[in-house]
C-alpha cells in the first residue's frame, strides 16, 4: 500500500493519535509546532529514530550523520521522524577497568530508555540506530518489547589499519601490551602500533561483537541482507541507512512488526551464521537475551546442538586476519548466508523485515543489486560447506561438574583442544593480570577469574585485556582460562567464559582451590575438575555467599537484578506476544 493510499490519521493502530488527533490534542500538537513539525508531519506516522551518538567513543561517533541519513530517508518516504538519543559505553576503552562493569548494565538501559521512550511519546515505529557492542542487542531487545513496527540500523565498523604492511585492530594492541611485558615489542614498536590500528570512525573490524551483532540482525530478520557489511565512513553505509528510514514507513503500512519476523527458525538461522563465521561469544548471552524478551524457547545447548551440524566456513579475525570489510568486498553477509542456505543448513521460509523471506530476499539482491554468485567470488577466506575451514561451527557449549548450566567457548585454534592443568585462582581481573604481566605464567596454567559474573561482578566485564596478555605471552596454545565473566569478541585462544551457576551465588567455580586440576576437553565438551562430588558438597557447607561489591547506584541494582548467563544475564524477561 503506497503512502498516497495509507490515511494515517484515521489508523486507529497507531499510537500516535493519542497526541496528534482531535481537537482535545490542540496542546500536544502546540508542542510539537514548537519543534518545526506541520500538518504535514502530524498527519504522518510518528517514527522514533533512537541514536547513542557520543564522542566517547569511535563506534559511536559518526553516528549523527548515520541517523541523519535514516531521517531524510523517512522524510521523504512520508513518515513523521523524531530523534531522540540513548547511553552507550565504549567497551574498548573501559576494557581491563573496573568500568566494564556498566558494559552489559548499558544493554539493558539502552532497552529501557527507548521502550520507555517509544511509550511515552506514542511511537507508531521505530529505527533504531546502534555503534558500539551493547548498542546492537539493546536495541533490537527494545524493538521486540515495544513490538513496534522497527528497522534495525547499525552504523557500521571501521576500517582496518596498518602496521608494517599488515592490516591490524584494536586486537593487536591489547596483544602488544602482552608482547611488551614480556620484552618480544619495545616500546616504540607499541607506540606505533597504539598510533596506526584504528584510523577512524566505526565499530572493531573484525568479527568480533559488534559485526557478529550486525550480521545475526540480518540473520533474524530485524535488518535487511547486506545491510551488516558497508564500512562506517563508505558512501554505501549511508545508503543503507536512507533505505532503513523508507523501510521503516513500509513496515508501519504492512502493520510488520518484529513478532512478525522473529520465530524458533530465526533464532536457529542466527546460532547457524554466528557459528560459521566463527562469531563473538557474547552472540550467545544476547541471543539467550532477545529470545527471553521474544517469549521464543531458546537454551544454552541449542547453540552446541547447531553449531554441531553447521560448519565454519568464513576464517575472520580474531581466528583469522581478514576483517567485515573483506567480507563486504565479496558481497556481505548474504554470501555466507547463502551457502547455508544452498546446503539444507539455514530455514530459508524465514521472514525478514522487508516482507519477504530470507530465499526471496537473496533473489532479489541478486537479481536487482547484482549479489555476485559464488562462482565470481575469489576469496581465499570464504569456504564451501562441502570443504569448510573446521566441520563444525565455532562455538562450543561446555558442560560438567565445573558448569552444571554450561559455558561458552569459541574455538579460534584446534577443534581437537584437550587441556589438563592446575587451577590458578583469582578473586577478579585485576589479579590475574597482575599475574600474567609480573611473568608467572607457566605452560599448562589454568587461570581461574571468578566472581566476575552477571551478579558477582556485577555486570559479567569483559576481559580482553587479560585474555590477549596471555596470548601476547605466547601461551595462546598451552594455558587455558575460565571465568564466570564474559570475554570480547576479540578474544582468541582457549578461554572458556559464561561459567553457570557463577561464584556468586555458589557455582562449583567458587569452590575451587588453588591446584585443583581441571581439564576442559573441546571433542567431548566437558569442563571439569578432579575433586569428587563429596569434597565439593563439603566446600560448600564451608562457604559463605561474599558481601555484594557496590551497596548502592546502578551496579547495585543490576547485581540484584541479573539472572544468570544460561539464560542470557537479562534484568527485564518479557511475555509472548503472539497469538
């Protein structure tokens, strides 16, 4: 139905003639005269355009021009668009600090702050624009409890930069803070690196979790194909956000709504892509999230179970060098998308946004934007299902007497990784990095981070900052790590995270002690320790649950509210909303 044809002032669907119809509404359309809009624009479907631009960081800071595009694609597709802004937290540079506690916290005020937004302010849909790691699953969570009629918009990721004739990310530079502790980089080469690996704006290159975000949109169905890929700074990246501001007039016109779009299949379509392209292990925690917010059945071991059946078939940083701009280069995430598909390995009767299913919409990219078939694609880092890079998809759920509710591991090395060593242990971060920078690390190591979880941190940090010490160290093959934590998407190397129950409220990982030995075994997907049922029940009568680390504020809060990392850490679960 064309806009001509849609009398929007008449739709009783749409929220917005609570404050734009009838003469009782004179008042609230007084205020919105006040900001510029006519009767034009209150006879129109009001689109909220929800926008976490910030200086703090890259991700985020070209984000006024992306949402600007997404306006003036609304505009003149007809709708009524209204700006309005959200927090982000950049988790490169609050990485390895106590602020990486407000990293996860921010994905769920990113989900509060728009719904509550779209629901005061009578939002008949929405765009929701989104940079840095949390953006992303905070937005589409939003999208899916206001259940409005909504594009997703990402804004794109950097380009790489260079270092002595190689590409290199922001990666590199936490794994140089490895390499220069142990004097393999001086400090000039460091400070070279520090100046060279991240030349502008976008989110982290690689597949880490803000591509690994962007592409499981276009698996879902809440962003168009191909609409992952374009570098934040290309023209092409602003073309997709025009499309995104027209599209979502559209979706109010067909009354689309992300209930519409999301189903089992679709949460299964996005376990397949994550595994295949070897995506961030914090894919796992959100899509936990999303589906709790959906109502969808989605369990921690529904990942293994299709990560088993789906094989790896993109090598991208951080197991390998290429980054989302190569992938783009070749044709984006479609590509990957339709070899899945042409293998019987992805539900191609999916929905998707644009109101056709995820095979109709390859055709018509093919057909009407020249998506190259894969006989014209040459790139040594895409493969075949038929002769993928690994049989299996990159991430593996890890269960045992360690992790009764499981944990999360992303093979970037050996499928066959088997690890037997001593438990170091460690109270949080700090100490292990302490640890691994003052040289105490030793070949067979297990380091353990505990009370780090959703509740005992609070907040789950990251830890790439220790993870890529260790692998700077050169013991990216011969010490494995765990931790109740959470680990970037840039992690690389044995490092098992998400460990449930977590420590905090009396997970087998904080009954560990010092030299216990623990093995983690990648073929049979155990995480273990060699202490018999008895000696953990009696540690445990000996166990007291520790003080909560912030008394009041926000950490407070959220550290009462998460629930755990098996079921995605979410604070607010949602209803089903479908028939």
């Amino acid at each position: 139905m064309s806009s001509d044809e849609f009398d929007y002032g008449k739709d009783e669907r749409l929220p917005s003639r609570d404050v734009t119809q009838g003469a009782e509404k004179a008042p609230h359309r007084a205020m919105f005269r006040a900001m510029g809009f006519d009767d034009d624009d209150l006879s129109s479907p009001m689109i909220g355009v929800a926008n976490p631009a910030a200086d703090i960081t890259p991700c985020n800071v070209h984000l006024d021009d992306v949402a600007t595009s997404a306006i003036e694609g609304t505009d003149e597709a007809g709708g009524m668009p209204i700006e309005f802004g959200t927090i982000t937290i950049s988790d490169a540079i609050s990485m390895g600090t106590e602020g990486m506690k407000a990293s996860l916290i921010s994905r769920e005020l990113i989900a509060d702050s728009v719904e509550l937004v779209s629901f005061g302010e009578r939002m008949d849909g929405l765009v929701t624009v989104a940079g840095c790691d949390k953006n992303l699953p905070g937005m589409m969570m939003a999208a899916i409890r206001t259940d409005l009629p909504s594009v997703f918009l990402y804004g794109g990721s950097i380009m790489p930069g260079e270092h002595e004739g190689r590409d290199v990310t922001i990666v590199n530079v936490f794994e140089g803070v490895g390499s220069y502790g142990t004097g393999e980089m001086d400090a000039d080469e460091l400070d070279e690196l520090e100046r060279n690996a991240c030349p502008g704006a976008g989110s982290c290159g690689g597949m880490f979790t803000a591509n690994t975000m962007a592409s499981i949109s276009e698996a879902l169905g809440l962003a168009p194909l191909g609409s992952a890929s374009p570098p934040a700074e290309d023209h092409e990246r602003y073309a997709v956000a025009r499309r995104a501001g027209e599209l979502a007039v559209e979706v109010i016109e067909a009354d689309r709504r992300p209930s519409d779009i999301l189903t089992r299949e679709s949460f299964e379509n996005a376990i397949a892509l994550q595994t295949a392209v070897g995506g961030s292990t914090n894919g796992v925690l959100h899509l936990l999230a999303l589906a709790r917010e959906a109502g969808i059945d989605l369990e921690i071991e529904n990942f293994d179970d299709v990560s088993r059946r789906t094989p790896k078939i993109a090598d991208l940083a951080p197991g390998g060098s290429r980054v989302m701009n190569d992938l783009h280069e070749v044709g984006g995430v479609p590509v990957v998308i339709r070899r899945l598909l042409e293998a019987d390995r992805f539900h191609g009767d999916a929905m998707t946004v644009t109101g056709r299913t995820i095979a109709e919409e390859l055709a018509f990219l093919e057909d009407e934007h020249g998506l190259p078939v894969d006989d014209e694609i040459d790139a040594d880092f895409l493969y075949s299902v038929d002769e993928p890079k690994e049989e299996e998809g990159a991430i593996k759920i890890l269960t045992g007497n360690l992790a009764p509710d499981g944990a999360v591991l992303k093979v970037t090395g050996d499928d066959e990784f088997y690890h037997r060593g001593p438990a170091r242990i460690f109270e949080d971060e700090e100490a292990a990095m302490a640890y691994v920078q003052e040289g105490h690390i030793e070949s067979g190591d297990v380091i353990v981070i505990r009370n780090e979880g959703p509740k005992g941190g609070p907040g789950m940090r990251e830890m790439l900052g220790v993870t890529a010490a260790v692998v700077g160290a050169g013991h990216e093959d011969d010490v494995a790590l765990i931790t109740d934590g959470r680990f970037s998407g840039g992690t690389r190397g044995p490092m098992i995270g998400h460990v449930a129950p977590e420590a905090f409220v009396g997970g087998p990982i904080g009954l560990l002690e010092d030299g216990d030995e623990i093995t983690v075994d990648i073929p049979e997907r155990t995480l273990s320790v060699d202490v018999s049922d008895g000696e953990l029940e009696s540690r445990r009568e000996k166990w007291d649950q520790p003080e909560p680390a912030y008394e009041g504020g926000v950490l407070a809060k959220f550290g009462r509210d998460f629930a755990s990392a098996s079921d995605g850490a979410v604070t607010n679960p949602g209803v089903d909303r479908r028939d």
